[in-house]
C-alpha cells in the first residue's frame, strides 16, 4: 500500500512542477501575463482551496475517497491538454491561460481533499511522519530529474515545442498516479452528516486556531511567491538551464532533510518542526533584496540551500498538522482548514499583484546595489512571515517541544553524541542552572577582581 501511495505521489509530480516555479512563470510570460495576472494566478492552487467546503457534501453522498479522488484529478490535470493546442495558435491571450489553469486548480483541491481525508485512515499517526518524510524524499528525487530535463527541453527547443513537451511529460505522469492509487485499498468513511460536522469543526476552537493561522500563512506567501521566479526570468534574464542547476540543489538539500524532519516530528511534535522551518524561512526572503545582475549566480545557490532546509520543514508539518490538530478524519476538518487557506490565499494574491504591478516601474540603487521594485516586497515578506509566528504557537498539539529546547537538545548531541531526554523541562532546566552558574562566578570573580584593586 505506501509503495502505491509513494508512486502515487511521485507520478504526481511530473504534472505538479507545470503549476509552480519558472515553468509556471515561463508559460504565464507566453501567454502574456502581466504581473497582477501572474501574481493571482500563482495563487490559484491556495485560492481553490475554499472550493474544499463543498467536499464533505460531495463525500458525504459518494463515500468512495479513492474514485473521487483520482476523478477529481482526471478533472483537474486534463484541461492541460487544451493549453497543448492553444501553445499552437499564434495569437494566445490571457483569457485562455487564466481560465484552464484556474479551473485545473480548483479540482486538483477537491482530489487533494479526499486524498488527505483517506490517507489519514491508512497511515497511523505514529508514523505519519516517518512516511511523509520519506515520500516527500521521493518527490524531491523526483523533482531534482524531473524539473532539471524541463528546464533543458524549453530552453533548447524554446516556445512552443518545449513547452509542449513537458506538458506531455506532465499526463504521462497523471495517468501513471491514477493506476498507483487505484492499488490502495478503499476504506470506508465514517460520516455522520456533512453540515453537523462542520458545526462541530467551527465549535473546535483549537482547530480553528490552526485554520487562522493557516490562512494568515498562506496570504504572507501568496502575496509575494510567484515573483521570485519573475524577478530571474523577466528582470534578470537567468537561463532555465541554470535554474534547472539551482533547482537540483535544493532537491538534494531537502532529501537530506525530510528523513530527517519527520522523525524529529515523530518524536518531539509537529509543530515544532513548523515552528523551525517558519523561524529559518524568516532569513531566506531577505537575500533577494541582493539580487541583480552581478550576484543572482551565487546568491541563488545559497538561496535554494537555506530554502530546501526551511520549506522541507515546512512542507512535511503543514501536512502532517492537521492530521494531529483533527479530532477525527472526517473531511469536515481538512476543508476547513484548506477554505481558510484559500481565503487566505486569494487575499495574498491580489495584494501582491496589485502591489507588483504597481511597484514595477520603481527602480533605483543603495551604495550602488541596484534594487527593482518588487525587491522591496521579498523584503517585507520577511518581517510578515516572522509574524505568523504568534498564530501557531497559539495552537495545542498533542506534543510540543519549544525550539530552544531542540536547539540545546541538537547541540548536547553534537558536543556529546548522544540525544539528552526532552520529557519536559529537562534540558531547559539545565541549560537554567548553567546560565545561573556562570552568572554566579563572573560576580564572584568581579567582586575579587574589586577587592585587590581597592588594597
């Protein structure tokens, strides 16, 4: 069963890298996007979100998880045939692109509904976390091949051949995932009402913490991600090939990290793991402010470096947390906690197009660092995710270590090769006691050195 659902997932995303990232900027720019279009159409896979309010309804009467989700992603990833024909034709406006893609996206929430309400029955919660985390290794193998070989085919057989191409790559990779999954047992969905769910969904209080925070997160994302990869490819001119090249790199660094996220989560919680990874991601954003024609080649690596650090964790917990927060695996729960996140995703959106567009004749220079526009907002972005910091801490999970402690944990490791215990106040106790230790002599030895001094 997880061998299916890992090639589920690994099929999965030959279709999923043509909707994020330069591939998804590549094809905006070829049907003629401005910013304020690109930024809320990138948003799109968080705005369709809120379409999930309407999956409990639809579970509720077809209770079959694994059909409607591998009909939803029939419905979804298909369209993607017609922009194959529309690539053709020589005059291509926006209308066309906006449409197919937003439509796409709001089936491909639907399936991810039932997917998650589904999986979340087949895999127990105490290796939840191992299992995504190796999945997501998959994925990231995956990834680093798969979008390295897209950004060589568009940039050697250029628009629209290349394109083509990948696309193609894209629905071979659908119809692989619709057979894996249909490997996975169904199970029964125990379900007592979609309407009296969601009652109860509104009444969880703690859940609807995770919701807001949720929907705070993805309005911060949103309303700068899509104009990371707009800012090298139509400010900076970087060649696919090269961020094809930066792009293996952070696969590779969150391989190495996604293993090891999820047993950390296992161990010591979630949303501690969520916590680091939002607390690492606060210092990635602001890199971009140095990004111009003389240091996108070396910034980028150390970008995609730190980035496959923070967003593996962040990528692995976001998933796993509702799943904990949950009271059951009623899909009341995940479609409240994906409406949320499209609202907030449409709220993002718009600000951040709007912004950009607006933004986009800026131009200047500090002590000879040239800056454009949009470079202030990858600025901002920093100090507004540091902010959704307050809204997850306010959430009670089953088990939560704060990060100081994990950091004192990981460095008694480094210094002394073993793992100290963490049942509680353990290694923040000690840590106490030391600080108070050394306090206690540097007074001590002040109050000598003030003694000699005065005969």
């Amino acid at each position: 069963m997880k061998f299916y659902l890992n090639l589920e997932g690994v099929a999965s995303t030959l279709y999923t890298l043509l909707t994020q990232g330069a591939v998804f900027t590549g094809l905006a720019l070829a049907f003629g996007l401005d910013e304020f279009l690109i930024g809320v159409s990138a948003a799109f896979p968080m705005i369709a979100q809120a379409f999930q309010v309407v999956s409990p309804v639809i579970m509720r009467k077809f209770p079959r998880r694994r059909f409607l989700t591998n009909l939803f992603n029939i419905l979804s990833r298909s369209p993607w045939i017609l922009l194959m024909i529309f690539l053709l034709v020589p005059n291509r406006t926006p209308a066309i692109f906006v449409t197919i893609f937003a439509f796409s996206q709001i089936f491909g929430t639907l399936a991810g509904n039932a997917w998650t309400s589904l999986v979340r029955d087949l895999i127990s919660e105490e290796e939840r976390g191992t299992f995504f985390g190796r999945r997501n290794i998959y994925i990231s193998l995956v990834t680093l091949v798969a979008f390295y070989g897209y950004s060589l085919l568009i940039e050697k057989f250029r628009d629209p051949l290349g394109y083509e191409i990948v696309i193609g790559i894209g629905m071979v990779g659908m119809l692989i995932s619709l057979w894996s999954l249909k490997k996975v047992p169904e199970v029964p969905l125990k379900s007592s009402g979609a309407l009296i769910e969601t009652k109860v969904v509104f009444q969880d209080y703690n859940f609807m913490k995770l919701c807001l925070f949720y929907l705070i997160w993805n309005a911060v994302i949103a309303f700068t991600s899509p104009f990371y990869s707009y800012h090298l490819l139509k400010n900076l001119n970087v060649p696919f090939s090269y961020i094809g090249i930066t792009t293996v790199i952070n696969s590779l660094v969150a391989m190495a990290f996604y293993n090891i996220w999820g047993k950390l989560s296992d161990k010591y919680g979630h949303k501690t793991i969520a916590v680091l990874g939002i607390i690492m991601a606060c210092y990635v954003s602001p890199l971009w402010i140095l990004m111009n024609q003389y240091t996108w080649k070396y910034l980028m690596i150390v970008d995609v470096i730190m980035s496959g650090i923070a967003w593996s964790a962040i990528n692995l917990t976001f998933l796993t947390l509702p799943m904990e927060v949950a009271h059951s695996s009623s899909p009341a729960y995940f479609a409240m906690y994906s409406t949320f996140g499209g609202i907030g995703g449409l709220i993002g959106a718009v600000l951040g197009g709007a912004t950009a567009k607006a933004l986009s004749p800026v131009s200047f220079s500090i002590l000879g660092i040239p800056i454009v526009g949009v470079q202030i907002m990858f600025f901002t972005a920093s100090f507004l995710r540091a902010f959704t910091l307050k809204f997850i801490l306010r959430v009670k999970t089953k088990r939560y270590v704060p990060v100081r402690r994990l950091i004192v944990s990981a460095l008694s490791y480094i210094s002394r090769g073993e793992i100290p215990r963490m049942n509680g106040t353990d290694i923040y106790d000690i840590s106490r006691m030391i600080k108070r230790k050394v306090e206690e002599t540097q007074i001590k030895e002040e109050k000598q050195w003030r003694v000699k001094r005065w005969w």
